[in-house]
C-alpha cells in the first residue's frame, strides 16, 4: 500500500478535506523541532527526515502471505479505518492495563 493511499483512508476517516495542508504542516511541524534540537542540543522523536520517511512511498512483499494461504479477514483499508475510528473517533469506557 503506498503512502498517499494511507493518507487517504486517513483522511475519509477523520474527514480531513485538505491533505497537502497535512503535509505542509508535518514538515513544518519536523523543521521547527530540527532547529530546536539543534538550539538546545537535545535529540526530539520528531524531525524532518521522520516527517520525510513516513511521507515516502512503502511498499511490503506479499509472496510469504500467497504461499502461506493467508486470507486477510477484512482489507488493510477496511482494517486501518476501523482502528482510525476506534482509536481516536469514538468513544470507549474500557480500561487499558499495561504490564
């Protein structure tokens, strides 16, 4: 699955209309940490080349999956909207534990 399709389903989900605004933003969002590393010397998860990474094209080899006989009980469309939409759309009176 490329990245712009992600983005898309993404986008439906949340009902996002603009994504290059997204885009800009994220970018943004990595050079302003990029100079606040580089101001305070400190190392941030945030940074233009990790807004970059995750904005480039990923593709993943299925072959394993076809000699397996792996059916996939949903899309990995169907599947990334329904986690989108669980995660952060609705609401959910669970706990969560970690241990």
């Amino acid at each position: 699955m490329k990245f712009f399709t992600i983005v898309d389903v993404v986008r439906k989900a949340v009902e996002i209309r603009s994504v290059c605004a997204c885009l800009i933003l994220g970018n943004l969002g990595g050079r302003i940490f990029d100079l606040a590393a580089k101001i305070t010397g400190r190392k941030f998860p945030i940074s233009s080349i990790r807004v970059k990474k995750f904005c480039a094209d990923t593709l993943f080899e299925t072959s394993i999956r076809r000699q397996t006989g792996f059916i996939p009980p949903v899309s990995l469309e169907d599947a990334l909207e329904r986690t989108i939409r669980y995660e952060f759309l609705e609401e959910h009176d669970e706990k969560v534990f970690y241990t």
